[in-house]
C-alpha cells in the first residue's frame, strides 16, 4: 500500500476523522488507552535493519506489535515474518506509517527511519495521541530537538529516545559511583567510537527500485532524483538524509560522557577533521575530533574513527572519565575503575550486550531500555532517557558538526546551548523542508 500524501493534507483529515474538527488546539485531549491486561500496543517505522530488532524486542517484551511500517516492500516483509517466532497475532503491513498513526487503539510509534524521518514522524505521532521511542539522533538538527521537546509538552505524551544505556545497570551503578566521588571531582571525559568502513564510491543516477516508495522515503527532504549508492545504510554521510558518525554513533558515547559530569550546554565548541580515507561521495567527516568546553572547569572530547577500527582502551567504542583521584572507563559491557596510579579499584561488567559495532543494534540493553518505556506508559517508572534531556546530548553532536562545517569555534549560552554571534553557524540551527513537510507544533 503506498499513499504520499502531504503533511497538511494528513493533519487536516486525521483531525476532522478524530475529533470531528479541523483544529489542532483539540489534540492535547486526545488519550490513548491501553489494550485489555495492561498490554501496550506499538507500531515500528523503518524495519530494514534496527527496527527489526526492536520490533523483536518489544514483542519480547511483552507488546504486541500491531503494525509494520516501512518504505521498502522486502523489508516489510521479512520484518513482519521475523515477528512470528514473538507473537502469534500477525502485525498489519503498510508503507506509510501514518496510517497506523489513524488507529485509536494504538499507544505508541517506534521510530527506527533515517534521521531526517525522526523529528517529523515524532511530532506526527504525538499530534495523534501517541506515545514514542524514537531512536538517536531524535533530530536531524537541533531546532528539530527544540520542536519535539515543545510537541511532547504540549501532547503530554511519553517520549523516550533510543540510547539504550541510560538503562544499562553497570552504567546506572558508575555514573552514581562517580558522583559519590569514587575518582574524586570529575572533570574530562572522552568519548570514542573506531570502525573500518569500507568506501560508498560514486553514485550513478538510477530508477527507482520497484520495492521502494522513494517519495516517501524522501519524506520532509527536500526532492532530489534516486542514485544508487544512497539506499540503504549510506544517507548517514549526506548532510541532506543524514547526520554524520558523530549523530549515528556518537550520540551514545557523548551522553554517557554528558551524564557522568552532570553538565548539560557547553560554553564552546570546537572541530576538527575530515573525510580523509577514500574519495567518494561522502560528505560527512570519516575523521572528527569535537571538544566542548563547559562552565565550571569541564571538558568533554569526540574521537571519531569510521575508517580507521583500531580501539582505545582495548575497546571499539566507549568513555573515559578522568577525575582528581582516578579514571572510570564505561562502555556497553560495564565499567572498570583506576585509580591515580592506574591501578584498577572496582569492575563490573556483563557478558551479553553483543557486537558493539553492530548496526541492528540489538542486545540486553535494547530490551532493558524498552522495558523502561513500556513500563512508564503502564504508569510503573520513569523514563531512564526522556525527551527532554536526551535532546542535549543530540545537540553536542550537531554542535560538533556545526563547528566541522563552519571551520570555527562556536561561542554558546552556556543556559540553552543557542550559538551566539554568529549568523552563518545559526543557519545550519535548521534546515529547508520539502514544501508542505515543515513540522509544526
């Protein structure tokens, strides 16, 4: 099924079928309840790679899985077959996500899409009732940021995004650890992530697979002709669909590293890097390092490697927290303490959190973290990586890229993380929209 569509066309019959009105003043009355026993219903958008796993996860877990929404026809397919070994009530198939959005019966929209579909699709749902885990980054810029948080205000929804570790015990453990003193006043931390990705070469002009709806695949971008070296996977390293490996990966080594300190917006910014391994169309940095400077003598660094897979710390990916009185350095299996002397005081780590580098993603720390949102929705706890919080580590990422592209320092309110004095860095604050796709509020 494909229907394209535009956004104003969407909220104008979504509001007149739901509430017999052409007003979106009404919405925050609407509410969702849950299926019979306490039994959250969830649709998963985008189910090529990640969304898959979480849509095995969250039937895992205990939800049903009411729809499977994705673009790519194959994708669907094998995603809604996947699910028959969790749950024998067989999900609806569709292209356009918003048509599980029209069901009153459904409590909440997983978002695992390209990152130029996060914030939109996000906003939409909220707009419809919907709770909504949508994964990292939760937008492809940091005004998007900014918009979701207002939406999930103003819907009163639950939104929780996807860096999974703010639920991991070991995690949890450290970073209280650390702030009981455990390396006395903390002050630096790095955060890392090392590849080898190979090269996405030259993309040729191509028609549009028969399984894809590219349109909407497109969605808020705005229209540019299909090349094939695009879909799917590599619209990470186009400023147009992507983020860079500082969003894609990054996002979830910068927020252990924001968390560990307890500072929030930086003071200032910092880049450098490129895409130095090979000579293709990548456009975002393969090599980045970002510092941020924050109020209070705290800094935190980005070394990012896509290239280049040799690990620090004996790890692909992770954090370091440098203190007065030691070192704690964290990643997805646990964490291991130092003291000044680099002898080790305290270990805790776990021997099931799977491939690090894995981009499905999946794992224990998956399921622990959608075990929080389901939990909140039923009124149980409380998100371990709400909204409003997670966005502030998104915008390190896209402050970093910001200073990347720009080739400058970047000056901010160490209060709202707004860059300050400079027009052309504010201008990469948004982006342009497809007419008709802008999210609104």
């Amino acid at each position: 099924m494909t229907d394209t569509i535009d956004r104003r066309t969407f909220i104008a019959r979504s509001a007149a079928a739901s509430l017999g009105v052409g007003v979106w003043g009404a919405f925050p009355a609407i509410r969702t309840s849950l299926a019979p026993n306490d039994r959250v219903r969830v649709g998963v958008m985008g189910v090529n790679s990640r969304g898959s796993e979480l849509a095995q996860g969250f039937a895992r877990a205990g939800a049903e899985v009411a729809y499977i929404c994705d673009v790519d026809s194959r994708a669907l397919d094998a995603a809604i077959a996947a699910l028959g070994d969790y749950q024998a009530r067989r999900p609806a198939g569709v292209t356009d996500f918003r048509r599980a959005l029209d069901d009153p019966a459904l409590d909440a929209l997983v978002i695992a899409a390209p990152d130029h579909w996060h914030a939109p699709a996000a906003i939409l749902a909220l707009q419809a009732g919907k709770h909504v885990y949508v994964e990292k980054p939760c937008g492809h810029n940091p005004r998007e940021g900014e918009l979701l948080i207002e939406a999930q205000r103003r819907y009163g929804r639950l939104v929780q995004m996807g860096n999974q570790q703010r639920s991991a015990p070991e995690s949890i453990e450290a970073v209280r650890a650390i702030r009981e003193g455990m390396i006395g006043r903390p002050y630096y931390a790095r955060a890392w992530y090392a590849n080898t990705r190979g090269p996405i070469g030259r993309g040729k002009p191509a028609e549009v697979p028969d399984w894809l709806d590219y349109d909407l695949w497109q969605g808020p971008a705005p229209r540019t002709p299909y090349r094939d070296n695009v879909v799917h996977y590599n619209w990470h390293w186009f400023w147009r669909w992507g983020t860079g490996e500082i969003c894609n990966n990054g996002t979830h080594e910068l927020d252990v590293c924001r968390w560990a300190l307890g500072v929030d917006y930086p003071a200032r910014v910092n880049s450098a890097g490129g895409r130095y391994h090979f000579d293709d169309d990548w456009e975002c940095p393969d090599t980045q390092v970002a510092s941020y400077d924050f109020a209070g003598g705290m800094t935190i660094t980005w070394d990012g490697r896509s290239c280049n897979g040799r690990p620090v710390e004996g790890r692909g990916r992770g954090a370091a927290i440098h203190g007065t009185d030691g070192t704690v350095v964290i990643d997805r299996a646990g964490y291991v303490a130092y003291d000044r002397d680099n002898n080790e005081i305290k270990r805790r780590l776990r021997g099931d959190t799977g491939d690090v580098l894995d981009t499905r993603g999946g794992g224990s720390l998956s399921e622990l973290h959608i075990a929080n949102f389901l939990a909140a929705i039923r009124g149980e706890d409380t998100l371990t990586a709400p909204i409003d919080d997670a966005h502030k580590s998104v915008l390190l990422c896209h402050l970093g890229n910001i200073a990347q592209r720009t080739g400058r320092t970047l000056h901010c309110d160490p209060t709202t993380g707004r860059i300050v004095d400079d027009a052309e860095a504010l201008a990469l604050w948004t982006r342009d929209y497809e007419p008709g796709w802008e999210p609104e509020v």
